[in-house]
C-alpha cells in the first residue's frame, strides 16, 4: 500500500492535507490519517460523534460555494475526490 502522503509526524491534521488529494487511493490514505486525527486529538474535533459529524457534512455540504469563493477557488460542479475529503473534513470543523 505504501506510506501514506497524509502522515503528519504527530502533529494535528491541517487542512491543507487536502490540498494533495488527487486519486482515489489518496481519499483513502487521507480518510486513514482523518480516523487516526481522530483517535489521537479528540479535543481538536468541533464534532466528536456520528450524529454532529454527519449533521456538520450536510451542513458544510449546503454551504461549500462560499468556502471555495472565500479560498478565491471555483465551486466544483462534479465533486472529485478531493471535494470528498473537503467535505469529510467540513465534518470534522464546521460548526
């Protein structure tokens, strides 16, 4: 399988790990190290358990074309793997 291009050296996941997804094998990788973020910083989670988290995906999901507007990015009208792990990561933060 390979090392994964998300290992973080024991710091914090960042959202900037996203930016390197481009594959489907990258999505996985990333949401193997987004399990580990997980289990290891818990504290970092602004939604710790299944129910916030899905509810914060919907959510971000409903709202993304002002986060790619705001990054100075264009909104995605075929999400790829990377809107993916965008979302999945709008799950973790998003409020």
């Amino acid at each position: 399988m390979g090392e994964s291009p998300f290992k973080l050296k024991g710091i914090k996941m960042k959202y900037s790990e996203v930016e390197k997804i481009q594959t489907r094998q990258d999505f996985i990788s990333f949401l193997r190290e987004l399990k580990k973020d997980y289990l290891e910083n818990l504290p970092s989670w602004e939604n710790r358990d299944i129910g916030t988290f899905l509810e914060a995906m919907a959510s971000w999901i409903e709202d993304m074309d002002g986060f790619y507007i705001n990054k100075g990015l264009p909104v995605p009208k075929k999400p790829d793997w990377k809107v993916l792990a965008d979302i999945f990561m709008g799950g973790k933060l998003y409020e």
